[in-house]
C-alpha cells in the first residue's frame, strides 16, 4: 500500500477524528439530559462515527495514486513565516502595532529575499502608518500605536 | 414586489452605497487578480471593514468585492493563464489564446460584456424568482430546513469532481465537527474547549475562512518556489494590452450565446453545492457543441464563443447562488456561505422571512447587483492597464502583506491575540490539506451550516416529543432527505456500476 496523497490526509484526519471522539466522551451531560433522544453529546458522536468512517473509506479507496512532492517544497522557509506570525501575534500587543508590524513585514520582506534596508524601510513603514491612520480615524478602529513603555 | 424595488433603490443609491459599490468593485478586481486569491479570500478579508458597517451597506460592500474578484480572476485568466479561482478556468481555454495573439484587450473587453450581461440578466431572474421562492418556503417548518441543510451539504458530493467524492465529503464533516466546539447553545454545556476559555464562544468562522484561504494560499505560494522567468512575462502582459474596441460580428456572435449561458449560469447558481465552475464548464461546452463542426474548432485557439459563454455563466451562477441564501437562508456556495456568516453576525437570519422583516437589506443586495455589474463595466474596464500593474508587485512583497491582511483582520474584530495564534494552527493544517488535493470550500460550508442543523433538529425533535418519525412523516421532509441520499450516492454508485459493467463485458468476450 503506497502513501499517496489522499492516503496521507486521510490518516491525518482519521487521527483528528479519533481525537474528536475520545474529546466528545468528556463534554459533561446534565442529569436530565441521560434518557433524551436528544443531548449534547449526540451529534458530536454522530459526526466522530462519520468522520472515521470516511477518512477510513479514502484510506482504503483512494481517489488518486499521486504522491507529494515534498523535495521539491520549502518547508524551511514556510515553517518560519508560521513563527513569524505567531511572534507577531506575541508581540503586536505590548510592543504597539506601528512597531510590531514594521518589523513584521520588513522580516517577512527579508526572509523572501529583500535584502536593500531602504527599501525595506520605505515599503513597510509607510503602509503601516498609513494603514493604523486609516482604520483609527477613517473607520474608528482602534488599536494601541506605541509599546505599552510608552503609553500614557 | 415594486415596493420592494423602490425600498432597494432608495437604499442602495444613497451616496454612502455608491461609494461603498465602487470600492468594493476596486478591490475586489484587485485581490482577485492576484494569482490563487479569490472570492472567498476577497469577502474574507473585507469582513472586519463590513463589520463596522450597517448591515445593508456591510452586504453591498461584499456583494460588490464578490463580482469584482470574479473580474479580477478572468484578468489574470485572461492575461497570465493563472486563473485565481476555479471558475474562471475555463475563460482560460480561449482568453489566454488571445490574449497571446495580441488581443488582449479585447479578450478583457468581450469578458466585461458577457460578465455584465450575464449578472444583469441573473440579477434580473433573481429579482423574479426570489420573492415567490421565498413566500413559497414560509410553510417551512425545522424538520424541512433540517432535512435542506442536510442536501446542502450532500450536494457537495454530487458536484464534487471526479475522485473527489469522499474527500469532499469527509471535509464536510470536519467542518461540522469544527461547529461543534463551544458552549452548547441550548444547555449552555461547553463543548471541546479544552479547558481554554477563549474557545468557550466557539471558533470564529471568520478565522477559519481566512487562516483556510488567504493564510494557506500565501503560505503555498512561500513553499512552493517562486519563478522568477513566470513573474518577468506576467509583467510584460499586464503592460500590453492591445485595443479594447469590439467588433460588429463579435457582437453579433457574443448575443446569442450570452442569452442561452446566463440562464444555464443562473440555474446552476441555484442548485447548493453547484455554483460558479460548473456553470462555466457546463456553458462552454454547451456552446462547443451547439456551434457546430467548423465553429467548434476555434475552441481553446481564442474563440469569441469560447471565452463569452464561461464569463457569463460564471457570473449568472454567482448571482443564482444568492437565491438559497435569501430565500431559505442555506447558502449554495463557499462564497455565500461566508455571506451567510457575515449576515449572522449582523444579527441578521437570511431565509424566507428577510424578505418581510428586513426589505431593505433583501432589495438594497438584489440592486446593488446591478449597480455592482455597471460599475465593473464603466469603471473597471477602462481602469483595467491600471489595475492589471498589480500582476507587476515583487512576490517578495505581496505575499508578506496577503499574511499581514489577513491576520490583521481577523485580531481587529476579536481583539484577541490568541485568535492569531490559532489561525497559525488553522493555516498550517489547511496549507499541508491543501498540498494534498483536499478541498477547503465543503468544510467552510458544513461549519457555516453545522451550528443550523444541530439546532434544527433539536426543534423538530422538541416538537415532535423525541420521535424522530418526522423524518419520513412529513412528505416534505421525506421529499428533500431523498434527493439528499440521491445526491449522496448517486455519484458514488453510477462509476461503481460503470466498473461491474465493464467487468461483465470483459468476463464475456473472454469466455467468447
């Protein structure tokens, strides 16, 4: 049995849904709840009963025989934009959203190969200052500018 | 009805809507330009602006991104061969082969045509249509919107491709699965929370569409090597473009066949779960066929037929999928199932009665569609040299501020930082599912339609004191859950018996 794609994501959700099921037995149940047709965990083990079913169906019927070609993809690359972002998640709040995002996207610039600071500095900063004026005072979005350091 | 028409215009030719039409126009074209970014993506990201809105001006804003990012991605169809969504596909087949000819400005110009046509005339079904559908589905009772939402969602089985069936399906139900976590709505029991407070309100269907689309999509260009060589002859595209002028004989050409693809477009826009790609595959071949021997071998060498019948019906079948959405409050596509989440969380319930208790937003969105479809046309068609430099930004730049955009959108609504970092999760699982050839839009609409159902049936069941007899009590209930398992396994069954008959073949001219 060769690991095509849809063998791949089928285990992948198979193992969600496994996880979904066993998470379904600890939602708790009121006491009058036992005995209905109907409660809180029913459609919860309808769907875990579904989606094992199904992630089995394409494990074993797969629809294509293609495999990935990981090689040829930059998982580096990919990896840490996602730990980039979550870093800005991190930071935007006590670091301000003007500082954050600068950095976030001049990074972000610089990871796919833009290496020119002046460039950098004069794409970035301007779009983000722009952008915070924008929402603040055109649709009375607001959102803290400076780190908490300097705020008053 | 005239009412109606009257209440729609005088809502939405308020100077405010206009302007919110043309921007929504503007940047849908935009977004939909860029390569592997969308509709969904689009109304995704203009989802924190509609927010702050009120609700009609919110729903004509995204209405308007919805028709622009369709234009946008028959430009990048048409220009560059990279068409940004599904259902634009197919105007590839003879807008690109045009445009390589030289003719890419009138290639543009016979897409904004038949585009235009195609959502006027819809808009104009729509218009017919919706108001007696609607009245029509008063007598529904929540046996009958449970038994529609569950062929909402077995449809995506029927329309799924070939191969597709299960994957669709199965994306369906973690889509469901998904709806599930959060306090329970009727015992207030929370559900797969894991002990986290900021899941007690459940996952935000705005986070899911955005780390889903625009997260992952960005995330796939990043992985998947840029070609520099690919990126240097769209820029020499998006520079020449040609003469835009039309002639009397393509015109005369494009009239019959805008007629015939703008009802396909628009029934097939109707059917859950159809929508805008087989719309357009069903109109070109249509069209194919209908031209003849000498005519049908222009198609995919820059056919006038060819490019004019896909862009109408691609845009009758947007329009046409507005009508479950209005009328029975299911929507019938990925696209409108983002709309219906935008509408929820307006604090609006779209289904039969939007019509009587909220006329305004019912009428404004039904005449913004002819507004938005003007606009394209006017506005967008000159504009497009313009608006086709987008095609020129480094992707060293773009593809860093599609991830800003869409994180930035999702925290400005919540305002919470954990939001982004579940997105993070969300995007990562949805780029390693999407490398994988499963489809996104299934699971976006059993989320949507997931919180709907469970609640429904929970009604029917209370009604019914726990007997689920409604299920085949109810002639219309039975009505509509049969077709659901006709869509559900008709699809699997018929290559199934394709295969036992072509074995049966095989096993006799042997024994012969």
């Amino acid at each position: 049995m060769s690991l095509s794609k849809d063998r791949i994501g089928g285990i992948l959700i198979l193992l969600f849904c496994l996880i979904y099921a066993w998470q379904s037995q600890n939602i708790k149940l009121l006491p009058f709840q036992l005995n209905s047709a109907f409660h809180a965990r029913t459609v919860p083990e309808v769907l875990a009963v579904l989606g094992v079913g199904l992630s089995l169906l394409v494990i074993v019927f797969p629809g294509t025989g293609e495999g990935v070609k990981w090689r040829e993809l930059n998982w580096p690359l990919g990896l840490s934009f996602l730990v980039l972002m979550s870093a800005y998640g991190l930071a935007v709040r006590p670091a301000g959203f003007l500082l954050s995002t600068s950095l976030f996207l001049m990074v972000g610039f610089a990871m796919l190969g833009e290496r020119n600071i002046a460039r950098l500095l004069l794409v970035a900063v301007p779009l983000v200052v722009a952008f915070w004026a924008l929402m603040n005072y055109g649709l009375s979005v607001f959102i803290d500018p400076l780190p908490s350091f300097l705020r008053s | 009805m005239l009412d109606g028409i009257l209440i729609g215009l005088a809502t939405a030719f308020t100077l405010q809507n206009i302007a919110f039409v043309i921007m929504g126009c503007l940047v849908g074209t935009f977004i939909g330009m860029l390569p592997g970014l969308g509709p969904m993506s689009a109304i995704a990201l203009m989802i924190p602006i509609a927010a702050s809105l009120e609700p009609s001006a919110g729903i004509i804003l995204m209405a308007a991104v919805y028709y622009g990012a369709i234009f946008g991605g028959s430009t990048s169809s048409i220009l560059i061969n990279a068409p940004g969504v599904a259902s634009t596909v197919a105007t590839s087949f003879d807008g690109y082969p045009m445009a390589k000819s030289g003719k890419a400005g009138k290639a543009l110009a016979i897409a904004a045509y038949s585009s235009f046509s195609g959502g006027v005339i819809a808009a104009l079904l729509l218009l017919v249509s919706a108001p007696y559908l609607a009245s029509v589905s008063l007598s529904f009772q929540s046996t009958d919107y449970f038994a529609l939402m569950v062929l909402g969602l077995s449809a995506v089985a029927a329309f799924a491709g070939k191969g597709e069936v299960l994957k669709a399906l199965l994306m369906t139900v973690v889509g469901l699965m998904l709806s599930t976590v959060g306090t329970d709505q009727t015992v207030g029991v929370p559900r797969f929370t894991l002990g986290m407070l900021d899941l007690v309100d459940g996952i935000s269907f705005l986070l899911l569409v955005m780390a889903t689309f625009a997260l992952s999509e960005a995330l796939m260009a990043i992985i998947k090597k840029v070609d520099e060589g690919k990126r240097d002859e769209e820029r020499r595209a998006a520079s020449q473009l040609g003469s835009m002028a039309v002639t009397k004989e393509e015109v005369k050409e494009m009239v019959p066949v805008i007629g015939r693809s703008s009802v396909l477009g628009f029934l097939i826009g109707v059917l859950p779960g159809a929508g805008a790609t087989i719309a357009s595959f069903l109109a070109y071949g249509t069209e194919q066929r209908i031209a003849g021997p000498e005519k049908g071998k222009l198609f995919g060498k820059g056919s006038v037929r060819g490019l004019s019948a896909p862009e109408t019906a691609n845009n009758a079948a947007a329009t046409g999928s507005f009508v479950p959405l209005l009328t029975l409050g299911i929507p019938g596509s990925g696209t409108t199932a983002i709309m219906l989440g935008a509408l929820i969380g307006y604090g609006i319930q779209p289904g039969p009665r939007l019509y009587i208790d909220q006329p305004d937003v019912f009428w404004s969105v039904i005449i913004s569609m002819w507004l938005g479809n003007i606009i394209l046309l006017v506005l967008n068609l000159p504009l497009i040299p313009y608006i086709a430099r987008v095609l020129a930004i480094p992707a060293r730049f773009l593809l860093p501020l599609i991830l800003f955009f869409s994180l930035i959108g999702v925290y400005f609504v919540s305002f919470n930082t954990f939001d982004i970092q579940l997105m993070v999760l969300f995007g990562l699982a949805a780029t390693i599912l999407r490398l994988l050839s499963f489809p996104m839009a299934p699971m976006i609409l059993g989320f949507i339609l997931g919180g709907m159902m469970e609640e429904n049936l929970r009604r029917a069941l209370l009604i019914n004191n726990d007997s689920w007899s409604f299920l085949w009590n109810r002639p219309l209930t039975l009505a509509i859950l049969l077709i659901a398992a006709a869509c559900l396994f008709v699809p699997v069954l018929i290559p199934m018996f394709k295969k036992m008959r072509k074995d049966t073949k095989a096993t006799s001219a042997s024994a012969d």
